[in-house]
C-alpha cells in the first residue's frame, strides 16, 4: 500500500477518528448528559455526572481506539500518517514552530497550575455549624406547625367537621388507596394515634375544644412531616435520624447523627430551616474542606413542607431545638 493513499481523504483518517471520537464521548458526558438530566428533570440544575464514570468512559473509549487501530498494520500505518507527515514538514514549515510554541506553553500552564501554591490557608477543622452567611433575620423563626395559631385551629377544626381535611400533595395516592378500603371512616382516621382520637371522639359528640383540636392539628402535621422525611431525607440521615441511611456509607462528609447532643440540639430552629433549605451548595467556606452532599431542598420542597419535615426530624431524633437567646 502506498504512503500516499490515506492522505487522499484526511477526513476519515484513523488519526482524526480517533481524536473526534475522544472529543465526542467527552463532550457526551460533559456536556450532553447533564444538559438532558435538566431536561429529564425538569430541576433547575444537572444532576452531577461522577469523575469515575468519566474516567471508566475515557478508559473504555481509548481500549476501543486501541483495538480500531492496531487490527492491521495497514490501519496502523495510516494512523501514524498524519503525525510523519507532519514531521516531515507537509503543512509547511508554520505547523512546526507552531507546534514548538503552543505545546511548551500549554505544559508550562500545566506545571505552573500544579505547582501553584495555594494562597487560601488550608483548613485542618470543619465547622459543622457555619454562620457567616447566615441571615440574622432568619434567627428568631418560629416552626409555625409546632405553634398553630388559633386562626389555624379553627380552620382545621372547620375542615375536619366537612370531613375535607387538606394534606400534602405527596399523600394523595396513598390517602386516597386508604379511603378506598375504608370508605365509611374520617379521612383522620388514617393516622391512627392518641390526640387524633381524642379529637375524632369529640367531633362526634359534637363538643370540640380548641386545646384538643389544636393538639390533633399537631399531630396531623407531624405524620406528613415524617412522611415527607422517610421521602426524602430517610436514605441520608436514616430510619431513626441516625445518620445512617442506606446511601450514608458513600459520603466521605457523613450525613450528621441527629440523635446526638452536638447537633438538632445546639442549633435554633431557624438556622435548621435555613440548612435545610439550602443544603450543602449554600455552605460558607469554612464548611469545607469536605462538601457536604445536602441538597438544596428549597428547589424541591415548599416551605410549608420543609416546616413540617424539621418537625418530624426534631421529633425523630426526640430533641428539642435550641432556645433563640434573647437580643
Ligand atoms: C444526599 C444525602 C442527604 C439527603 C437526601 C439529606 N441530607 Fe441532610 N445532610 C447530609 C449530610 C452529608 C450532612 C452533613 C454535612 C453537613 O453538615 O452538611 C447533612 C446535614 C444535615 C443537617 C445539618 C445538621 C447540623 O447539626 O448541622 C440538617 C438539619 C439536615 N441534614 C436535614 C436534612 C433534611 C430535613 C433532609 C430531607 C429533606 C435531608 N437532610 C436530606 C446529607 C443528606
């Protein structure tokens, strides 16, 4: 086979297959992947793609290049062509000292890059609890699912009366299967605990007080609070709020025991709303040097729901959170 022949349809040179087909898959998995995530989604940010998918990709990619290339010498001989005739000077003699200033400059950029020293002084300590960004406003929230107001005793006690007591969307299915199989009884009947009882007995004999009506709102609040944590947060932090959930064991940062007295405990509810609410993207820098894989569950909770689930994990974890100190 002649030297020549190859160079007669450059396009398809092995050589430049191979670089396109390298450049293809990594842009697939930079670029594409991520860009149909959103889209799959419908979230406002790509689901991450991991390093070592990218790298297994990269991997398989060059093992199959390999084989393409070596099967003959004849595939081999045109996918050295373009490097020799580069070398021997084909593309004029530009290419050469272009090449001889471009590649010292780009490994130069490489080393100075490596080499670089740091100028942030490395951090040895996490501070599990950053507050630098923390809004002051945020300090004295109240959860007001723990304290409804009257106006929302009143309501409650008004629906339940209609038997159209309103839950969160994300119980729906499960509510309506429940009606199905227990048509004749109150919808609160689905959760089966003392004050809604109490509260179900004294709707029949038709004297509701406001003390047991709002007790039973709390509970009420407390079941879709801890549905929404077994939906959402159970796989992280775990069925008991240990911090051991079946995904836990993939953090390098773990997903925090809520049980523990240094935790729910030490922080005041609005800062936990706002944690929650923010999750591992909102952090300040002295959170790191570890990033913690909190989602941000204001893209995906309202703020009804992200209340009621702290409820629920404050009650999980059976704490108490921490008293605003008065200013
Ligand atoms: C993908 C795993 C993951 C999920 C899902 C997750 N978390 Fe977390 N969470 C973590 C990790 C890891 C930490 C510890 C690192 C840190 O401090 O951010 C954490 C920390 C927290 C903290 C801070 C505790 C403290 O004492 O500072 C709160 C509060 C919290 N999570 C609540 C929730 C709630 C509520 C949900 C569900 C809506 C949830 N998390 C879902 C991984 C997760």
């Amino acid at each position: 086979m002649s030297e020549k022949d190859p160079q007669l349809k450059p396009g398809f040179n092995r050589f430049w297959m191979a670089i396109v087909t390298i450049l293809a898959v990594l842009v697939f998995v930079e670029w594409i992947v991520p860009a149909a995530s959103r889209g799959i989604t419908g979230l406002p940010f790509p689901l991450t793609v991991p390093r070592t998918l990218l790298l297994i990709y990269m991997v398989l990619t060059l093992i199959a290049l390999f084989l393409f290339i070596t099967f003959s010498d004849e595939y081999l001989d045109e996918f050295w062509q373009p490097l020799k005739r580069f070398l021997r000077g084909d593309f004029g003699t530009g290419s050469h000292t272009a090449a001889l200033v471009i590649v010292p400059l780009l490994v130069a950029w490489w080393v100075f890059d490596l080499k670089m020293p740091q100028l942030e002084p490395p951090l040895a300590l996490r501070i599990q609890h950053p507050s630098s960004n923390f809004p002051k406003s945020s300090e004295d929230l109240k959860n007001p699912y723990t304290e409804p107001s009257e106006n929302d005793v009143k309501a409650f006690i008004q629906e339940a009366k209609a038997g159209q007591v309103g839950f969160i969307p994300q119980l729906t299915t499960d509510l309506e299967s429940w009606r199905d199989m227990n048509p004749d009884s109150h919808i609160l009947e689905a959760i089966n605990t003392g004050p809604i009882r109490e509260f179900l007995v004294d709707l029949e004999d038709g004297n509701v007080d406001q003390e047991s009506a709002k007790l039973a709102l709390v509970e009420k609040n407390l079941f879709e609070g801890r549905a929404l944590y077994a939906m959402n947060c159970r796989a992280c932090h775990g069925d008991s709020a240990f911090g051991d959930g079946p995904m836990a064991d993939g953090f390098k940062l773990r997903p925090i025991n809520f049980t523990d007295n240094g935790t729910l405990e030490t922080i005041v509810e609005g800062y936990t709303f706002w944690r929650v609410t923010n999750g591992g993207p909102g952090l300040p820098t002295e959170a790191t040097p570890w990033d913690s894989a909190m989602p941000e569950w204001k893209l995906s909770l309202t703020e009804e729901q992200r209340w009621k689930i702290i409820m629920a994990e404050y009650d999980l974890a059976q704490k108490t959170p921490r008293i605003p100190e008065a200013h």
